[in-house]
C-alpha cells in the first residue's frame, strides 16, 4: 500500500485542521517541517468538515482548504462534506 | 426545501458541464482541430472528472482571499526592509535564479493552458484549463511584484524577461516550455499538467520556499506559498488527463506512456538548476538534493506508477538514470557555474569550510572522493589572487542545452557524452534520455536555438566576451556576474551590517 499525503501552511486555522485529520484518521503520521505541515497515511486519508467546524467552533467550507494547501499525493475526491485521497493498488 | 442552496455537485454540473451545448452547423472536427492529429481516441468526453468540482464564482472567491493575504505580508516586507534580514547576501543569488529562470515559465504556462484549453472537445477539462491559465498569470505578477523590491538592493534583476530568452543557461527551461508549446494539446498537458506539475512541481516549490523560510525571506515564502496553494488543482488536472486519455481507449496507452518518458526527462534536467540551489546557494540548508530527491520523486513517484499500473503505464526507464545521479548532479551543475561565474547573471563562490563539511556529510559516497579535491583547487586559486573562469565555451546537449558536463554514472570522471547523426550532421547528448527523445522527432530538435552555437555564428552581440555578455544579455558587467566576494552587492550588504568584507579579515591576519 503507497502513502497519500496533504501538507498545509502552518497558521492558525491549519492547526484546527490538523486536529479534525488526526481525530478521523487515527493512524496519520504528522510532520512538522519548516513553515508547513505534512499529513501522510497509508492508502487513505480524509478530512471532514464536521469535525473541523467542531475544532473551529465555526462554520468551514471544504473548499477553504485550498488557501492554506501546498501540496498533496493520491487520487482526490471533493464534495460539501469531505475532501479525500487515495491510492488504488 | 425550494430555496435549498445547491449542492457542490449540482452545482458543478450547472454552472460547468451545463454551459456546455450541441453543434448543429458547423462540424466537431472544424471547431477542434487539435484534437486527434497525435492520434489520442476520445470517445466520451462526459466522462471527464474534475476532482475539486470547482466553478467560477468560488474560484474567485478563494483566489481573492488569496491575493489579500499575500499583498499584506508583501507590503510588511517591503516597510519593515525585509531585504536586510535574509540569512547572509549570497541568498539572493536563489532569488534572481528563481525571477530570471522560473518566473517566465508561468507565463509560458498561462499562455499554453489559455491555448489548450480552447482545443478540448470536453467542457470540463476546457474550464479547468482556463482556471489554470488565469492561476499561473497569477504567479508571474505576484512573483514579479515580490521581488521587485529585491531589484532595488541588488544586482541582476533589472532585466529577468530580456535575459530569459537569451542568455546561454536559462535557455534550459525557456527550450524546455517551448518544446512543449509547440507539442500539440494533450502533449502538453502530459508535459506541463501531469510530468512538471504532478511528479516534479514539489521538487521545485517546497524545497525553495522552505529555504526561503529557513533563511529569513518572508516574501518569497509568501508568494511560494500563495502559488501553491493553486498548485494542488493543477496536480490534480494532470492526473485527470492522463487517467481519462488512459480510459478513454487502449490505442491511447503507448502513446501516453512515450510522453511520460519523455517529460518526466526533460523536467528532471530542468531541476538540475534546483538541485544546485538547495546544496549550494542557501547559507542555511533546509535539506540536501538528495534527501527531497527521494522522499519527492522516489518516495511520491513510486506511488503514483504504482496507481497507474491497472492502466499499463510503467514507470519510465530513464528514472533509474534519475535515481543513480542524485549524489552527484548539484556538484556537478555548481562546478559549471563556478567556471562560467563570469557569464551568469547572479554570483557564485565557493563553500565555506562549514558548508562543505555539510556537504561530506550528507553525500558520504561522493562529495569527499570526487568534489572536495576540485573545491580546494580551485580556493588555493582564489586566494592566489587567480579565481578560475573557464574562458572557453561549452559543448550543449541538443536536446536539454545543459553543458555536457555530467559524467558517467558508471565512471564518473568520464563525461558522459551520446551521440546521434542525422541528415548528414552530428548531434551531442548527455544522456540517453536526451539521445532518445531527440531521435524519436530528430526534424524537431535540429532547429533548436542553441546558445553557443548562436554566439559561434555571430548572432550574439559579437565576437567578444563583453558584446556578448554586455551587450546582448544586457548584463551589468562587474556588478550582475563575477565572484560573490568583492562584489557590489557584498559591499552593500557588508555596509548596513557593519561587516569588514571577507578579504580585509584576510589580510588584517596576515
């Protein structure tokens, strides 16, 4: 199985961010790195909006995601609720 | 329920795919000339997925939001004289690589994806282009605006645009865009959206805004960060292209396949340029070429061919060739540009005792044995008051245009040096990536403007070194090129800081 991996500006509202993807995805190695944060895991990984509106305390669009994002690896899968990526293999 | 805002799905389809309409009077194959000449079977072009669903209005939104953020943070560099806190002076010699041999790029790329967005069939992928387009216009403002106000400090910005299309080492990536904009449509988009965005785009952007970041330069940080924030979309515009070429029909795979190698060739030798900026030209090393090599291309590379595999696609031949060069390539790509300091743009010099200790540590199979030796040679010059530059010029790849420099990987004090004939004449390569893609469109890769071979047939300027470099490149001879040590941008640096240039310590101790 490959890693898909997502990595993120390291600000404010990332860190929420991370907290939702470290609690629907348990098993997520998350590495700090010079002004970003790397978020990897094997086969799959997913971020909920939900949760993140939890971390946030506010309403939060998927979409959002896009201002804070750097870079990300595997097969992506938008819609209202949750962004995910994965690997077929 | 009436007023129940639309789902992204729905939406997507309405404001995307529903703009979409019949041709009723004029027929398909006149409205889209382009697409099947390279012989890729589309059948269904409903079939296309865009990942990210996203539509116009929202694409304005974020992308404002984003542009907020970012001018706010140029506006505080500029106030607060960012210019003076970066790590130590030599740092922005990465910038004026980065303005003068990057930047244009994007704009070569907003030119190509307004180009071939107009040449799909497929209403998604025709969107998705023209966001691209806008995107990389985008880049070269912000990146321009950014270092605009390194331009007032330093030397060697003054004419990145002029310079880009002229002088002999940036002819590496301006042949390189120009090879793929003169490709047809879904030759580019396998170019620039999948080999230069999806495999190599990290290797290019997270090693230098991690520098950047690591040597105190907020406003590169910031619009490296702000463009990559789009980056994420354009990756996955790449991937989409090549899955759906690849479901789309069978015939489409060799083809596909033949392209991957290719690009996936000439983008790597493109980054031999960032290669050489993370080991050398960053006074804080953030990580070694080699480490982002692995965990960027072999680590991320690997998983990606492994997902195409259902489709037949194989992991091109030439990464192995990659692979076996990645402790040798930055020594070799700063060696080049230490001879010819004299006819680059920016400043080169050589590594300190400490960086180069950094450098035995972190290629302890090469740098000790093969590059320490030449560095000390050449440093016993320097302080004799002889700096080498290499008053000749170079043999290029025809098809990369790098100085055939690199060496064999089998033996590597030998030059590695291909060759190809056709029609009668002689072509040099430095690879067999480079003799392969060559022979395969040879009518193709003979017109290429070879920068030596320019300056040989007197179509530079003229016969000597200074029309060339004075008055073609329009270098600013003394101040732009030449050593970093007793350079003006030392002594400007040396004055705001109080520092005693490095040669008066010297003498003071002898």
């Amino acid at each position: 199985m490959s890693k898909v991996y997502i990595a993120l500006q390291d600000n404010e509202e990332s860190r929420y961010i991370v907290e939702a993807i470290e609690e629907d995805n348990p098993d997520a190695t998350v590495i700090y790195q010079p002004a970003m944060i790397r978020i990897e895991n094997e086969g799959h990984l997913v971020i909920k909006r939900e949760t993140v509106e939890e971390m946030m305390g506010r309403d939060w669009e998927v979409m959002a995601l896009h201002v804070n994002l750097i870079t990300l690896g595997g097969n992506v899968d938008e819609d209202e609720d949750q962004l995910s990526l994965t690997w077929n293999d | 329920m009436s007023n129940r805002k639309l789902n992204m799905k729905d939406k997507y389809r309405l404001l995307t795919r529903d703009l979409e309409w019949e041709y009723s009077y004029q027929d398909y194959e006149e409205i889209f000339k382009q697409e099947s000449f390279e012989g890729i079977k589309i059948t269904d072009w409903s079939k296309w997925e865009d990942p990210f669903r996203l539509t116009m209005d929202s694409y304005w939104k974020y992308q404002a939001e984003k542009e907020k953020k970012l001018y706010a943070i140029l506006d505080a560099f500029a106030q607060n004289n960012g210019q003076q806190n970066v790590a130590d002076a030599r740092y922005v010699n990465a910038i004026k690589l980065f303005l003068t041999g990057v930047s244009p790029l994007e704009y070569q790329a907003y030119n190509g994806f307004a180009h071939v967005g107009r040449q799909f069939g497929g209403v998604g992928a025709r969107v998705a282009c023209q966001m691209q387009s806008l995107d990389e216009l985008r880049h070269v403002q912000t990146q321009i605006h950014a270092m605009s106000h390194y331009n007032k400090h330093f030397d060697g910005f003054q004419d990145f645009a002029h310079m880009h299309d002229r002088v002999w080492y940036l002819s590496v990536p301006k042949s390189f865009f120009d090879d793929a904009r003169s490709a047809g449509p879904f030759e580019f988009m396998v170019a620039i959206g999948f080999s230069f965005e999806y495999v190599l785009t990290n290797l290019l952007f997270v090693p230098f805004m991690s520098g950047a970041a690591y040597n105190g330069d907020m406003a590169t940080v910031t619009f490296g960060f702000s463009a990559q924030s789009d980056e994420a979309r354009h990756m996955t515009l790449g991937l989409e292209i090549i899955k759906f070429m690849l479901e789309q029909h069978p015939d489409n795979v060799p083809i596909v396949q033949r392209w991957i190698n290719k690009w996936l060739w000439r983008g790597y030798r493109v980054l031999t340029l960032v290669a050489m900026m993370m080991d050398y030209m960053l006074p804080n090393k953030v990580m070694s070429w080699q480490e982002s090599f692995e965990v960027y291309f072999e680590e991320a590379a690997g998983s990606l061919f492994k997902d195409l595999a259902r489709y037949g696609i194989e992991m091109p031949n030439y990464a192995a060739d990659a692979i076996a060069e990645k402790e040798h390539l930055s020594h070799q790509a700063w060696g080049i540009f230490y001879n010819y300091g004299h006819a680059a743009a920016f400043h080169t010099w050589m590594p300190t005792d400490q960086e180069m200790d950094w450098l035995s540590e972190k290629y302890p199979n090469t740098f000790d044995k093969y590059y320490r030796p030449r560095y000390e040679e050449w440093r016993k010059m320097e302080e004799a008051g002889e700096r080498f530059y290499n008053p000749t010029l170079p043999m290029l790849c025809q098809t990369c245009q790098i100085p055939m420099g690199f060496t064999d990987m089998e033996n590597p004090t030998m030059t590695s040096y291909k060759q190809s004939v056709y029609d009668g004449e002689r072509y040099n390569f430095c690879s067999t990536g480079c003799k392969d893609i060559f022979d395969h469109e040879p009518e193709k890769y003979v017109q290429s403007w070879l920068p030596v071979h320019q300056i040989y047939q007197g179509n530079c300027g003229g016969a000597e070194m200074e029309d060339v470099l004075g008055e073609y490149y329009k270098m600013n001879l003394g101040a732009d090129n030449l050593d970093f040590k007793g350079s003006p941008d030392e002594a400007r640096w040396n004055a705001w800081h109080n520092l005693e240039p490095a040669e008066d310590k010297l003498k003071k101790a002898s």
